[in-house]
C-alpha cells in the first residue's frame, strides 16, 4: 500500500508513523509517502485521520506502478533529460571496459564528435573467472572523471559488489548495477540514499517482477531516479549470447513509470546484429540505448565479439534517427 | 556438401550420380543440384568429372546458407513478392481460428479495406488439451478458399499433423507448418514435394540450427519457397506468453539467405504490447508480419487475449509505415 | 468434467448422450464414462437422471487425475505388469537405432542373459537434419519383430510422425511417442484406437501440464494404457544435453495417476553420467528406465555418445536391484 | 595453468614469482603452488628451474578439476568431515529463516534427537521484495552462536551481500553463498582470506563452468575448504519452484573434486515433493543435503510451502538411510 499523507502532516510525524506501521517513508514530489508490503490491503484506523490518498496493489510493484504513477518518471542524467514527455532517447557508447587513458579519451573524444553526452566504460568488472581481466578499479574510476571534467561527458560505469559501491557513487553520474548484481541489497540499499540516477539491469535469469522490484528497494529508500535496462535473457539458445526480451519490454511500458534503456550489445553478443537488434529497440520507443564500441574490438580486454568499432557506432546513429523520428522520438 | 553438375549433366543422369553417392538432388535455377551431408568434405573421385562448382560447409545449414547463396531468396504469394530486393514487408492478418463465415468475412472485407493482400486463419489447431476448441477443420478450409475467391486474397493456414497436410497443400497458398510441428517430417517431406510457399515457425523451443535444418527438409526435397517465422521462445519469464527472439532474428539475417516473417502476436500473448513490438520487428527490415486479429476479440474460441480488434489492426499499419520507410522498406 | 453413467445406462445410449453434452465417450473398468472440458461444473440438467457420479476439476487434467482415481494405473506389456501396487521397475534396454540384424539380435541376447523382457530400438528417427541417418524404417520393424518372435522379447519403438503410426501400432509392443511428437494430435488420436500401451516422451519444452494433457488425448479416446515418460528439458545448460526434471516427476507422482518411466540416457546425453542418474530414477520409485545400450557405441549411427556398452549396461542393472530394494521397488 | 614449484622454493621467494607472472599463490597440502589462466599453456622460460610440475587446462576450471586432483576433497565441518573417501551424506536441518529463539531451538533440539551435526537458518534473507520479512540479522546470528554453545551443533547461514559477510565469517561454521550471490566477489574473495568451509549455491540462471568458476575464486584465494550445492535452475517449467539439475549433479561428479550438497527444499517448492526428491540425491551418492524444516511450516515467515514439518523431517531420514547404504554411503 502507498498512502499520501495529509500535508499538514509533517516530515517527522511522518517518519514516527511510518514507524509505528512498519513502513517505508520517503519524500516525492514534496508529499510525505509511506510504503508498505502490499499485503496491507486497508489503511491502519489509528492512522485514518492523517491520510490524504492511498493505493492498494496485488503484488509488491508499486512505487514503480502506472497505477500509482501512470506519467513515466523524469530522470535528468547531468545537462540531459530522459523519460518524462521529453521523448528523448539517449546513445550511450564506450567500451567494455575502460583499458587505458588513450582508449578511454579515443571514446570520449568520439562521443563529443557526435554530439553525444555520456560515456559508459566498465572499472569493476564481473568476470566469472579469477583469472580473467579484473579491470582498473580506482584507477580506472579516476581515468572517467578525468574525462568529464575535460570533456564534459557524464559517465556511467557499474558496481560490481557492494564494497566498492561507494567509489561509484562518488565517481560517476549514473550508477550501473549489474545483471549479476541485481538482486545485491547491499548496493540497492546504498543507491537508495544517493540521488544520483541508478540504471539497474535486469538479471539474465530473473523475471520481470523480481526486476521491479529491484527497483522498489531504491524508490522505497528515497531515491526517485531509477532507470531499467533489459540486456538480454539465458536461454537454450547458443547461437547469440542472450536473448534480448523486448516482448518484457512491451511488460515494463505496459506496467512500470520508469525509463527504459536497452543494451543490444550484451543481449547479442556479436557487434554484426547490434545494429539491427538497435533499431528495433529504438523503435519501441525507448529512453536511450547503451551500446559498446571500442577504438579496436579485436584488441578488447573483454567482450571483444561485441563491441562496435568507432566507424560502424558513428554509422549507427545515422540509421537510428530516422527509426526514431518514426515513433516520435528524437536520439540525443 | 552441394555441388553444382556441369550443364552437359542431364537430369536423368543427374538422378543416378545423386543415388550412387547417396545424396539429394534437386533441379534450382535451371540447375543439377546434389546435397550431402556437411561431413562430406571432399568431392567423391568418381564423379569429379561431372561437377562445375562445390560448397563444404561446418554444418548441415547449407540450401539455406548465405555461404552457398549470398542474395536473400524471392517467394512469391500470389500476386505479391517478398524477399530478394523487393524491400517489401508484407502484413498478414486474421483471426486466430475461423470460426464462422461472418466472421472470416469480416476479417477478409478488413484487409481489402486496408489494400492488404492475405489472409491468415486456422482451421486446425494444435490445441494441447483434447477438450478446447479444436478448428472447423475442413469446412474452414473451404471457408478460406471462398474468401480468396470472392476477395482475391491470398491465405495462409496451418498444418496440425500430416494427416492433413494434403488438404492444406491442397486448400492454401502458404502452408503454414506450426511451431509445434516443425519438426514434423511427415510434414516436412510433404511440402518438400509441392511448389507452394512454406511458411515454417520456430519451435518454441527449438534451436536456430534446429529450425534451419527444418527448412533444409523442404529445399533439399525440392521446394525452394520457404520462408522463416520467428514467434517467441518458451523461457522462464511468465509476464508475457513467450519470448521474441530478436537476436535470433539477426542471426538468421546474418547467415540465412530465407525471408523472414515474425509474429509478435503468439510471442507477446496480450494484444497491448503487439504494437509496440510490431514496430521493432519492421525496424529490423523483415520481410513480413503475422498479426492476429479479430472482429471481437472478447468472443474468440483462442487466443482471445492476444487478438487485436479491426480498429486497432487499422491503426497498427498506419504506424508500421513510417517506421518500415526508416529502413528502407516497404508494408504491402 | 467426468462423469460415470447409471449402470443402467447401456453403452449406445451413453454415446447418444456423449453427442448431445459434446462429450467424449468411453468404457473404462466396465462403466460409461463421459468427459467434458474442465470449464464444464455443473452436471446438465437434462441428463442429471442418469449420472451415477461426476468430478469437477480445475483444468484439464481429468482422467489422469488424482482426484479421479488416486491408485496408480496398471500396464500390461506383454508377460509383465508395471504400476498398480505392483512396485516394479521394468528396465527396458536396447540401442538407439536398429542398424542391422546382427546389432539389434546382440542386443536382444544381452537382455535374455541378464532376464530382462523389454527391447527398444529406433527404426523412424525422427533427426533434425534431413542429411543424418534416418533409420530403417520398415526393415527396422521387421527385425524387431524378429526379435520379439525368437527370444519373446517385448518390442518398443519410436513414431516419428503420422505418416507411419499404423505400422507401429502393427509392429510394436508399445507405441512411443517421442519428444518431438508429444503434440501430433495424428498419432495420439490414433493411439487412442487401439488398446496397445503408449509411452508419451515429455517435449524438452513442454510443461508438465501440456506432457499430462497429451495423455488425456489418447485416455479421452479409449486407450487407457498409457505411461509417461520424462527425458529432460532443454535449458541454457550446455553441459550435459538436457536437464532431467526430477522435480517434474515428483510432481506427476503427486497429481497423476500413471506409470511413469524415466530416460536418463537422452537427458544426460554422456554415457558417463547414465548409471548415477539411473540410480536416482530409481530411487524415486518408478516404473521403469529406458536406458540406451549398443554393442559397441563408437560405431553407432545415432547418438552415439550416451549410450552404455554392454558390459557397462550389466553392470548397471547389478547397482540399480539394492536401490530399487532400498524404497521397496523390484528391478525386472 | 598450474604450478607446483620445487620444494627448494621458499614462499617469499613464490609469492615474488607469482607476482612476476601475474599468477595466484597459494600454499595447498605444504606446496607453493601458482595459478595463472587457463590460456598460459607453457611454463614461463625464466621461471622453468623452479617448477617441479605443471598442468595446463582447456578453460579456467583448474584447482577444482579432476584433472589436478582427482581424489574429492576432504572437508571438516566442526567434528564431523564429508568428502575424500568418507562416504559420508550429511543432512543438514533446520528452518528457511531463524524467526525467534523458540523456533530455532526447537530445531537444534530435533537434530540433537536424530543424532545429526548440522543446523541451517538465515538470518539475512535475500529476498526479492523490499516490503517482504528480511531476518533477524545480527540477532539472528546471535540465536545460531547460542545453539552452537548450547547444543555443539555447527551452524550453516547465509551471506547476503558483502556488507555482511565479516558477520557471517565470524558466527557460523559454514558460509553459504546464496544462489543470488554466486557471482559476487565481495563475497569470494573475502572468503578466500578464511579457512572457514564455504558452501557455494549454484545460481539458478548460471552455467555448470561459471559455478565452478565461483569456486576458483575462493580457491585460488588460498582457501580450500570449498562445497558446491545444487539448489534448481529456472526454466520454463512453473509447476515447481525450480529444476533440481541432477545432470549437472553427475557433471560435477565427473569432472571436479569438490564435495556436492544438494538442496531439493528449493528446487521443488513444494513439501510433498522433497522425500523423493531427497532420495534420488541420496541416490546418487553425493556429500550432503539441505532440508528446511521447520516446527510449524504454516506460519513460517519465509518459504512456507517448502518446509516439512518435524515428523515429516524425522521420517525422511529413516527413509534416506537404506537408499544411502544401497549406494555405499551412510547418513551422518
């Protein structure tokens, strides 16, 4: 249940009901909001005086709900804006991982040449074996904001656990948690006393729901600014890495208020269907899109199948405009 | 293996090579043509005489590689063309199952009105409890054929088990060979030995190599006209009724030479997300759609949910044209 | 719904009722039985005078229901009787293929020696490429005859698709229908004509609801010697070669009322595996194992990597008679 | 690759070439040994005087394959010890969810009565839903410690994220990774740095080799007290909670030397389901099992269907005794 408290209720009255009821309770969009597990079918009578409005709900998607909220959610990502009425949908290139401050500025260097705003490059890397390519951590964390600041990108690069969670909240402007990391409370929980926007993955095995409801712990722990990221599901099939599940996709616009950005490249897993599997996505009408490109794919530390060469991601911005112009969206 | 014979081979003596070395032999584009098996690597001695050109391939994706043939394949229905160079997507429609004469009239007096040429309905269907509806079975055949009289229209309809395929082949213009039989080689062998177009779905849980190989049935027995029809695969994910398998669609762009034809309807299994996903199919420059639709969803004796009504399947073209223009291609 | 007629009721007039309600109609331990879809709850009025009984169920799953008759189902094949109370555990043996008479007499010998009574052995295989071994065929049926006619073995082979269910009907001893064909209503409504056991191999992406329906086809139709038989599903695991559903099974002993009889061989797909798994089956207290054995496995022309060699098949049965002794069962 | 080095080598003189060559060091059964990736296929040349044997591997399964070591591991569990030529099935009990001091001492008092060592609980769920009962937490591992003190059982608890796992090391005597946690190296790694048994659950979405991948991190971290646990995949199938993957189970068996526990409580789902379930397990001659039982499982917080009751449990052991003897193990 949501309920919407009266506005004379106060913020610290709030927080001593939401106490007493064993709710969450956060602040949007300057109103007192508590949460509780949608079991909660009718509002507690001790409280009945103080409530302004209240939802119930079937299952635990409720913050994220078009029932609760049917207006997709805003999410400003530094000077841009996404969701919303903005029909904006954002190209967010980069590599796998961030290798070197050469390669990294080859990508940024890209990005400005195009016009794009933000750069993605993995410093954490989730490798499932010790003995892969681990990436730069910290020093790869730093080599990104160096690149903000001279070239004025945002960035975005994911948590891999919840010990190094801090560094990425301090250094990048979107946090990415991972498919693997989907359901890390630890992350969750500390993304939720941030403000700066989370993109939260979809795990490869879990569904839908459970994906919402990763999002839940973030919006019921006071941060409003949550985008989802389909990437591609584990299936039977061996012929592509994963399948990309836009039949979901058609789900979370149907059901959720949150922006929707697409990762065709880790759903593929071979750079000759990014484009194609991205102008589909683009046709869906979608918030932005992350696609992998390196200076060199054949030299990539990871993900080298994957990754579009600077050419063919140039290339494919081409093709995406005029997909996007026909359903009403415009590629920043 | 295929190997092309030299022109001076003549079919008769063609047949006789094909059966000392054990392999199929078909006649495509004016020419002899034998198919082995891909562990035959090294044209037999004894017949290098005879051979113009040969193809080993990893595998046993060969007619329908791109290795052996680079263009996409033509099929014509009726009296429109898809594949080749055409860029043409063709939208197909209708009811899930024909269910009455006013019914199916309503759908063919529907794409008329829409300036669409084909008409989709099921006659018998592979329901998978002995107590649903089962189809009109051969009244609805003749149902189909009465349409296509009185319209013009082409129809599509679908095999259930090779104790009809005769009257299908008989009865239809496309022959539509149904996920649940695809691997049917009573079926498949049937429709090798006609000249029809053959309409094949993917298996919900069928492997790309699998459903390939399904096709190699019908070319290597010596019908060319087979076309491809992606329509979700059975995952984990219950929100939605399968899984379009998109990446799977790059795939077989990338290494068939088949025209593609994808049903977002049976993928999707609610008719809300049909559009939305119909739009990313057409980004990605496929050669047709099978899209479900009923003059009242509400009553149909299947797939009720996943059924558009006549305004929305209007309205669906409608947005299905600038997106298919933004790829160069064309609704028809 | 099922309901049992009145005993007066005699057998033409309960079909005439069959016909007015559109019910099936069948005999079953000596009483007219009718069955109708599972939406039916209530008994109609017109025919409440001759109802003895009726059961209302929640789905489909009618005649093979618990709730219909909760004691497990007795199958006779040939000499020997599995289910019922009877605790036995037919281990039915035999290769993949029949290849020649030489292999399938050395297989029908292994199992006299060891006192087994059931041979298997594919003559239809149904492959997925059309350029793979494809069986013998009719020729293949005649040496299992032959088989069965000198050594009384009980003979078991594969239906591939409709085209040839009569002569397996003719030739075998018990009709299975394969993974492939768990949904070819051609061959499941024949099957129910005769009174022939049917074993129902589970599609690798059939759920357990759709595997029990298939039954329903065939026990809706008369036949009520069928036995289910589970042999993996297909999932993202490459390891092995499907993923056996142990849980599913425990899941059909709870609900249903057939013989169930498990193949470790095809889900395993590495003959390494077979005997631990075997082992497993047993322990689980069912009806049977089929369990894929060639005299010399290297050379065999289908699957030749899952199947045990004659020595490791002897040895086998030696470990499965203390685990089948462990939950009270008997290995014949 | 691994390294033993020659006995000569003291183990500053191994940790300095491991540095060198950007390889683990580990000290296992009184050798310095090194481990690089599996891509490294020949001894370094600088390094060749030092090395007294060497093993190259196709992929990063290493320290945990048969290859390296094909005896199983050994490993102690307070006073009692699995794997290595034991023969020992440890049952291991006790509720999904340490709830009160009550429960769980009615818990350890029912193992104490069976005679068995090992008590499981969570105290820090890993559940799906923010609004859903988390554990007890801290509280909870106190109730644990409490039961060891009181009861000399070994506790078993779950580690949810890295936030928590210095919690975890300390309370219990075993480390469970959750399924949900398999890929996270907060956790791996920290786990590397004690000598505390870990038992790792195999993700349900996550492959055979990336699950023993897991386990070279811990491994190769220096700890080598590593158990692997098979909980369930998630396909298709919703019947049941999940597919207990006993193919994986006889992979494992053949190609790693890790101790296997299987956990048929959450595969299954279902409490009718795990007995039989549990048999087949025994079945197959594996290490240990995880049951969850509890003293009312109709109000348990968490997991309620799943659970048995405590005379369901009881019973359960006297039926897993004469399958484990028929396979040569014995129940502890």
């Amino acid at each position: 249940m949501i309920i919407h408290l009266k506005n004379e209720v106060n913020s610290s009255e709030a927080a001593q009901i939401a106490s007493e009821i064993k709710a969450f309770h956060i602040v949007y969009n300057n109103r007192n909001v508590l949460i509780t597990g949608s079991g909660v079918k009718e509002v507690p009578v001790t409280i009945e005086s103080k409530v302004d409005e209240f939802w119930v709900f079937p299952n635990d998607m409720q913050l994220s709900s078009k029932k609760y909220q049917s207006e997709k959610r805003e999410v400003k990502i530094g000077k841009i804006t996404i969701g919303g009425t903005t029909n904006n949908t954002v190209l967010i290139g980069g590599p796998c991982s961030v290798e070197s401050e050469e390669q990294i500025r080859s990508s940024a260097e890209l990005l400005v040449s195009m016009g794009l705003s933000t750069l993605r490059g993995g410093c954490y890397k989730p490798r499932t074996s010790p003995y892969s390519f681990q990436g730069l951590e910290l020093e790869g964390l730093k080599l990104l904001a160096k690149m903000r600041e001279e070239y004025g990108l945002n960035v975005i690069t994911e948590v891999r656990d919840a010990t190094q969670i801090d560094q990425i909240i301090e250094y990048s402007d979107v946090i990415q948690v991972g498919a693997k990391a989907m359901y890390d409370q630890g992350i969750l929980r500390a993304c939720a006393k941030t403000k700066k926007p989370v993109l939260i993955k979809r795990g490869f095995g879990s569904t839908l729901q459970e994906f919402v409801q990763a999002a839940e712990f973030v919006l019921s722990g006071g941060n409003e600014n949550v985008i989802l990221c389909e990437r591609g599901l584990r299936t039977f099939e061996t012929g592509t890495r994963f399948t990309l599940d836009l039949c979901g996709v058609a789900w979370l616009q149907e059901y959720t208020n949150l922006p929707i950005i697409l990762d065709p490249s880790h759903a593929m897993g071979y750079a000759y269907g990014v484009p194609s599997l991205a102008r589909a996505c683009v046709a869906m009408g979608v918030d932005g899109l992350l696609i992998e490109a390196h200076p060199n794919p054949k030299v990539a530390k990871s993900d080298a199948s994957q990754q579009l060469d600077h050419t063919e991601f140039a290339a494919l911005l081409g093709t995406l405009r005029p997909v996007a112009a026909s359903v009403g969206y415009k590629m920043i």
